[in-house]
C-alpha cells in the first residue's frame, strides 16, 4: 500500500493512500459532527460509450442497487437506512459516483456494501435484473425528458454543441434505442472493464479514525483484483465540425412559452479562464441581479425567466446554458436580440468592481457551504482525485476564483460568449398559453440537470 503524508485542505487534514490493486483512497478526519460520508467515484461516464450503446453508464447506476453476492435485492438501500444514513448515485458525463452518509459507529457497513457490489455484483447481475432495470431506466426517460415540457431541450443542445462523432454528443440518459440494444454480454463486459478498483477513487470523510477506517478499507477491497482492460476515453477537448450540422433548431411543441434557450462552448474545467467564465455568466444570469434578468424580466418584460448556467467539464469545453422564457406576446427575435445587446455590452465594457465583488463572494458563499458538508467535501475530493489527478487542488480552488481579474472576465466574456460560438434551440407553443409561465417555466427547469440525480428506493 502506497501512502502520502497528511496535508491541510482548507483547514481539513487530508491523506492519500493506495492499496496494492490501485484503488486510491482519500480520508478527511473532521470531528465536528457524528457524522462521516462515504463517496466512491467510477471513472466512468457517458463519454466513455460507443455509439449505439448509449445509456450504459447510467443504466449501470440502477443495477449497482439491485443487489450482488451478498447483498440480494435492495439489501443496500434497507441496511444502509435502517443503520440511520442516507444514500444515492448519480451519472454524468464524465464520472459515475456512489455515496452514503453515516453516523460515525456505522462506516464499517457502508464501506464492507461498497466493496461487495465492487467484487461481486457480476455473479448475481442476470438477464432479469438487466431487463428490471432496463425498464426503469426507459420510463425514467419518458417521465423526465421526452414527456416534460422543454424536457429534450438539454438533450438536443448538447448534440448541437458536440457534433455526431464527439464523445460528449449524447447525454447520460441514452436512447431508447440503444437501452433495447444493450445485452446481458454488454452489461457484464462494462462492469469488468470501468468498475474495477483501480478505475475508482474512494473518499471517507467525517468523524473517523484514519488508521482504522484505512484498514477496514483493506480488509474489504483490498482482494478485489484489478483490470487493465479499459479503453481511455476518446479526445473531446476540441470541437470540429465539418460544416453540415446544424447550429439552430425551432420546435412547436406543448409548451408553456416561446423560450430561447442557447449553449455556449466555453473552457475546460480546471483552467483560470473557465473560473472567469463562472464569474462571467454569475454577473450576467445568476439570480435576480443578474444583468439578463434585469434587462429581460424586470425593464423590457419580455421573460418570466431569464438566466445562465455552467456546466463544468473537464474532458471537454464547458458549456454555458442560457435560458430565457418569453412573457406574454413578446417575441423570439425581441428576446435574443436583448440577449445579445447584454453580452456585447458585458464584452465591451466588462463587470463594474460591485459585481466582480458580489460574483465572487456569491461564488465563495456556495464553495463554502458545499465543504460544510462532509458527503460535499467528501465529493469534490473525488472529483479532483478523478477529473485532476490531485484531491489536493481543492485547497487553491477557491483562492483561483477570487484571484481572477475583471480584465479576465471581460476577455473570456469577448471571447466566447458571442453569437458565432453558440447553438441555439427555441420553442413556439402549440396550444394556447394558460397563463402560468412562470410556474410552468420554473417546474420545466429541472431537466436540464446534466447528472442524472436518480432515487433508487
């Protein structure tokens, strides 16, 4: 077993330490509570399928939870809530994680059910779970994308950004097409090749003891072998298209509104020029402050809702996603010419020092709850430890942000938020509006989460 002497993450004391099959393992001592969180990170996400077997990863999430060797059934969830935590999974591009928060006397179980389903899900995984699951996965689909107003939106931008044949051009949730296709001989060749220990990393964060939890960590995965057989993930750092795919899309559907919704390829996660992006759509779309909100909703009430987000990527551009839902008869093109009329003069003038301030700080207030949280810290350890190399980056995240300039954020703003770096998908009701935009709009918002946040009980 490899080990690396303790350091100091914000004031948490962190260790690294690595058993002999590779699976890397992060524990935080914290005594503030009687609490401690389990997170296990797979370095495996929708980006890592092939095409015409989509969906696998996050069908994979479900079957986690369908029981192995020793745990039949919903063994997991009845175990872990009946000893008093809390548990899910999640997929997203770019990682699968599965996590559980404890009281402190009952790490031991969570980390012995981790490491079951790690060694011995394969033996109880048949053709009856794969179909069970297959069947919830596909009505999951219906009840929160293909069946919910807006709620391909997400979905269809993405395959606009990234062009057929780029790793991140499908979202987690797969096609229904492909979630047929898929064999039990697909399942069990995944499982092998991404949920083995050496493609995971392991955090434990809490009210611990790191000499015992470390060799609880041993004694339960340490005999689980490693496989070398995984394929890296193609390259999806850069975008190319070849001049044929669209960049704009107009549907009719039954939806609430007209609405304008745009994705903006932005930099890479980890990067200064991606932390003055964050800041860059925080002062122009976060929150009624927010410079589109202003401009849209409150002086031309031409939207009920207007905003942007970022989705970070590591692997791939991020994406800056705007959405904005007209109000009454205004009309698509008044939207995005405002729309754009905001990002230029953001461009050309850049963030007044109040909202630098206010960005960051809003940004800092966020960081910091996340980290208050000992299933938060212990997430974004994983998530540097897989996306990064590095759980100790978590220590300068922070800092970076608030050491970004306004010159920076004005120049990533120049840069990438202008109306020739972008796709844009907007929507024309079919019916009649009812009235209710913007209780509609703000139930319809929801879908455009890129981690598929599931419930599995």
């Amino acid at each position: 077993m490899a080990d690396q002497a303790p350091s100091s993450t914000n004031g948490f004391v962190v260790s690294e330490h690595t058993l002999g099959n590779g699976l890397r393992v992060v524990l935080s001592e914290d005594h503030l509570t009687p609490v401690a969180a389990v997170c296990l990170w797979y370095d495996v996400g929708s980006r890592h399928e092939v095409k015409g077997r989509t969906g696998l990863a996050h069908l994979f999430e479900h079957l986690m939870f369908q029981g192995s060797a020793s745990v039949p059934g919903n063994g997991h969830f009845e175990l872990i809530q009946a000893a008093g935590g809390s548990l899910n999974g999640t997929t997203s591009f770019e990682r699968t994680n599965y996590f559980e928060t404890m009281p402190a006397h009952q790490v031991e179980l969570a980390l012995w059910l981790e490491a079951d389903r790690m060694g011995s899900l394969l033996s109880s995984l048949d053709l009856t779970g794969l179909d069970n699951q297959r069947a919830v996965v596909k009505n999951e689909r219906r009840q929160r994308y293909d069946n919910v107003p807006y709620g391909t939106s997400f979905e269809r931008l993405v395959a606009m950004a990234f062009p057929d044949g780029h790793p991140y051009h499908h979202t987690p949730i797969g096609s229904m097409a492909d979630l047929d296709a898929a064999t039990l001989a697909d399942a069990q060749e995944f499982f092998t090749t991404y949920y083995a220990p050496n493609n995971a990393v392991l955090a434990v964060v809490g009210d611990i003891d790191p000499e015992q939890t470390l060799a609880w960590i041993e004694k339960y995965f340490g005999s689980i072998p490693g496989h070398d057989g995984k394929r890296p993930p193609r390259d999806g750092s850069t975008i190319v298209r070849d001049g044929s795919a669209p960049l704009r899309e107009h549907l009719v559907e039954e939806v609430p509104s007209r609405a304008m919704m745009a994705v903006y390829p932005l930099p890479l996660d980890g990067t200064r020029e991606a932390d003055a992006a964050d800041l860059a759509l925080t002062i122009l779309g976060t929150g009624e402050s927010s410079r589109l909100y202003n401009r849209l909703v409150r002086r031309d009430r031409s939207a009920v809702t207007a905003g942007f987000g970022l989705l970070r990527l590591a692997g791939a551009p991020s994406l800056g996603w705007l959405d904005a839902k007209t109000s009454g008869d205004a009309s698509l093109a008044s939207v995005e010419a405002a729309v754009d009329e905001e990002l230029a003069r953001f461009a050309a003038e850049g963030p007044t020092p109040e909202e630098l301030e206010r960005a960051q700080a809003q940004i800092e207030r966020e960081w910091l709850d996340r980290l208050d949280t000992v299933n938060g810290r212990a997430d974004e350890l994983c998530r540097y430890a897989v996306l990064f190399g590095d759980p100790k980056l978590l220590n300068s995240a922070l800092d970076k942000v608030l050491d970004v300039t306004a010159e920076e954020v004005q120049a990533v703003a120049a840069r990438f938020l202008t109306p020739d770096n972008r796709v844009v998908l907007t929507y024309e009701p079919s019916v009649p509006d009812d009235g209710d935009d913007a209780e509609d709009a703000d139930a319809a918002a929801a879908v455009s989460d890129d981690a598929d946040e599931d419930v599995h009980a």
